[in-house]
C-alpha cells in the first residue's frame, strides 16, 4: 500500500507550520521578559587596585553580587553583597 504524494507534502506543511509556530512562540516569551534571556551570567562590576599587586572586585553573579580579593598568594571571596 502506497501514500499519495498529496498526503506527504500535506504533512510537511503542517509540520512546517508547526515549527514556525513554536519558533514565534519561543521569541515572543523572550521579547515579553517570560523566557530566560540568554547572554552572560558573570559580569565583572568595578575593579579597585590596592597595591601592584593585589584588587578588589565587585563581581555580579545570577544577579548577587560578590567582593573578590585577588593577587595575593590565594584568591579570597570576602564577601556576598
């Protein structure tokens, strides 16, 4: 038993349409703040150098904020803000 050729390109335009579909979807969430928006999630925020060697950051992570020592013989989150 054979299918016609009308059912197979019926069947790839619905599923076109359907794809298309989840597709607007999918950008309208994003465009209306309902979906996660892609980008970074670590976002260096201000840099204080306190000697040649050693800074304090502020560093935005998730949307929380951490206060970072580097530079000196070990790394140090002093604190979440």
């Amino acid at each position: 038993m054979t299918i016609p050729t009308g059912t197979w390109l019926l069947a790839a335009a619905l599923l076109a349409g359907i794809v298309a579909l989840l597709l607007l979807l999918a950008r309208g969430a994003r465009r209306f703040g309902l979906a996660p928006a892609a980008g970074r999630r670590l976002k260096v925020e201000e840099v204080l150098p306190l000697d040649s060697r050693r800074r304090l950051l502020i560093v935005r992570c998730d949307g929380r904020e951490a206060l970072l020592l580097t530079g000196g013989p070990q790394d140090v989150v002093v604190g979440w803000l």
